[in-house]
C-alpha cells in the first residue's frame, strides 16, 4: 500500500529545516519521534547508538520487516544516520564532543544526570557549541521525579489518563499505543522549533526541557481544566463523553459505529435520517444539556432505531448530511479508509524494505521528505 506522498532522494535540499544538524542521542519512542519528523522537514539526523545493541527497540518485536527489523523501530528512525559510540569511554566522549561541534540540536532522554556524569551536559556541550539547542526529554522531570522510570505505561497509570479510559468504573486501561511518548515527542518537537526561531533572530541557543507526566497533563485538556478550574475529579465513562451526547458508540444491526454529535442540527439531522424525528423536539433531548442529563434514556432509544440497519448503511446515509459518524475500523481498515480519502497514508522510502507512515503534515514549498530508510546500526561511522 503506498500513496502519493512527495518522496525526496539524496541530500537534505529544498527542507524546512535544511542545513539543520541535530545529534540524536536519544532511544525509543519519544526522542526518536521527534527527530524523525526533524529528519522528515531536510534536517540532518545523526543517531548515537550504544555498541553491540543499538537503540533498545531494534529487538523489540516480533512484528519484523523483509530485512529482519523491528517495525517499531522502523516506526520512529527514518531520515537518520548511524553512529556507534561508547560513551562510556573517554574516546567516545571525545567522538560525542566532535559531533556536537558540528551540530544545531542535541537532543537526549536519558535519566536525570546521566549525560552530566558522561561528561556530556548542557554545561559541557555549550562550552564547544555556544549557539547550541539542547533537548532534555525526561520521565518526570529533573527534580523530584530524576530517579523515576519514564516508561509509557507508568505514565499514564500515575498521570490520570486511565483513570478516565476503559469499558466502565472500575476498569481504568491503558490506550492501545504508546500515546504519552507521541505527545511528549510532539511537545519536544515544538520546544525545538520555537528554540531554532529564537536563534534565528538572537544568534542564542537555549537548553529545552520537557516530560511525559506534563506533557500527559497538558493533553488531558477539558478533562485536567476542569479539575484546575471546577474541582471536578473525572472518572470513567467507556467510550462516552463527560459533556456532549450523543457522543458514544452504539450498536447496529452488525457491527458498532461511532457517534460524535456536537450541535442539535446535527442532532436533528440524526433524528430525522433514523426515523425519530421527534426526538428532537421532546424536552429530554431538545438540547445538549438535557440530552447529558438523560444520556440513558436516548442511548437506548437511539440503539433501537439504529439496529433497523448495518454501520456501513447509516455512515453512507448520515454523513452527507453533516451528522459525525464512522464505523470502527481496525487498523487495516483505517488505511484503506485514509486512501479512500486521497490521504496517502503510507509511502515508499528509498532504502527501506517496506513503507512507511507518511508525515501527516504537508507544505506548499518546502515538502516532507522522505530520504532514507531506517539505517542499519552504525552505517555511518565517520559522521
């Protein structure tokens, strides 16, 4: 499965970010997210890797690729180069020190410290690289946090997130990927980018910091701002929403679909298509407050009227009227579905034995590109 997504071989010319060079000591999700899409808008990505094993999640599989690689990571390492050091050693300190000579961006998410007792912290870098541009990406920050793991799982148990996701009260689950490091990576992205426009105009490079748990929090939006702002603790509702109903899944004749109604036009629409026009007007639904106070009532009645078909008729029947519904796809199917809709969701990379996910951004003048697979460990030892 491949889309049309732009493909840009050799070189780093015509990026965003060309000419940036980012030294990529980072591994796993969160770092290596980031610097993949640094890689993706023309920045130059060099990965530091440990001797003999690389980055942890190249042994993290089965699933792997015609090559024998992990897919998970081949998830997160295009458009990077290899280079293996130990920074154990005074000799890969020296080789470390060398690169950031060279480098825009260093980014890192080992513990708390480590990179100071490599010899290798912001103090120590800036002293060779003045303009420097540090990212810091950590589990729960440099302070009361530093000894604590920062793994996705923990995250989310100790963040608050699934303690509003599961079936019902008393079954907190954890999102079926890696979503804190997503975010934080994302969040670290951000950092980067607004530091790189500061030195643009100020000649000042800067450390950046971020974790999982603030970045966790900062996610959880309506449901963290009520907390900060109403004193309201949330809890679980399966896949119903604290605030607007319908907002659900609902049974049908075959298969469940996902409801996502957010205004009484829409409502209406819904009502009228599925032939219960009137509850549109009966006081318990006519608006989105009431219809939260009753949510019981109009599921129920909602179900009843939509086991009369299957999800595919009612998502062919609905959406062209404005009304916000889709079947639940697995994720072969939500592919399929994204090139449905023209949105080229995977693409051919040079080098790489498989595709990729494509980068979901699109520029009009200066293209994602996709130069390189993910590299076989240290293919680039003189970098």
């Amino acid at each position: 499965m491949t889309g049309g997504a732009d493909v840009t071989e050799g070189g780093t010319g015509g990026g965003t970010l060309d000419g940036v060079v980012v030294v990529d000591f980072s591994r796993v999700l969160a770092g290596p997210y980031a610097t993949m899409m640094l890689g993706d808008f023309g920045a130059r990505i060099i990965k530091v890797e440990r001797p003999g094993t690389g980055d942890d999640t190249r042994a993290w599989g089965p699933p792997f690729d015609a090559d024998g690689t992990a897919t998970y990571f081949n998830a997160v390492n295009r458009n990077k180069t290899s280079v293996v050091i130990d920074l154990g050693s005074e000799d890969g300190r020296r080789q470390a020190l060398e690169l950031v000579r060279t480098a825009d961006v260093v980014v890192e998410n080992f513990r708390t410290g480590t990179m100071e007792r490599l010899g290798l912290g912001y103090d120590d870098l800036v002293a060779v690289k003045p303009d420097l541009i540090f990212c810091s990406i950590t589990g729960f920050g440099a302070d009361g946090g530093a000894a604590l793991a920062g793994y996705d799982l923990l995250v989310q148990a100790v963040g608050g997130l699934m303690s509003v996701t599961g079936p019902e009260p008393g079954a907190p689950t954890k999102v079926g990927v890696a979503l804190v490091d997503v975010i934080t990576g994302l969040h670290a992205l951000a950092g980067i980018l607004a530091a790189l426009a500061h030195r643009s105009r100020t000649g000042e490079g800067q450390r950046v910091e971020t974790n999982l748990l603030s970045s966790l929090l900062s996610s959880l939006v309506n449901q963290a701002s009520g907390f900060v702002g109403a004193g309201v603790v949330p809890g679980i509702l399966g896949n119903r929403h604290p605030s607007i109903s319908p907002y659900e899944t609902f049974a049908t004749a075959d298969r469940p679909v996902a409801l996502a109604v957010g205004n009484d036009k829409q409502f209406a629409q819904l009502c009228a298509a599925s032939g219960r026009a009137d509850l549109a007007t009966d006081e318990r639904f006519a608006t989105n407050t009431a219809r939260v106070s009753n949510r019981q009532e109009l599921t129920a009645t909602l179900e009843k009227a939509l086991a009369d078909h299957g999800a595919d008729h009612w998502f062919a029947l609905l959406s062209p009227l404005g009304v916000p519904i889709g079947p639940i796809n697995n994720i072969a199917e939500a592919f399929d579905f994204a090139e449905q809709l023209g949105l080229a969701p995977s693409v051919e990379v040079p080098g790489s034995a498989t595709p990729q996910v494509a980068n979901p951004l699109t520029f009009s003048r200066t293209p994602v590109q996709y130069r390189s697979g993910p590299p076989p460990l240290g293919d680039n030892p003189t970098a």
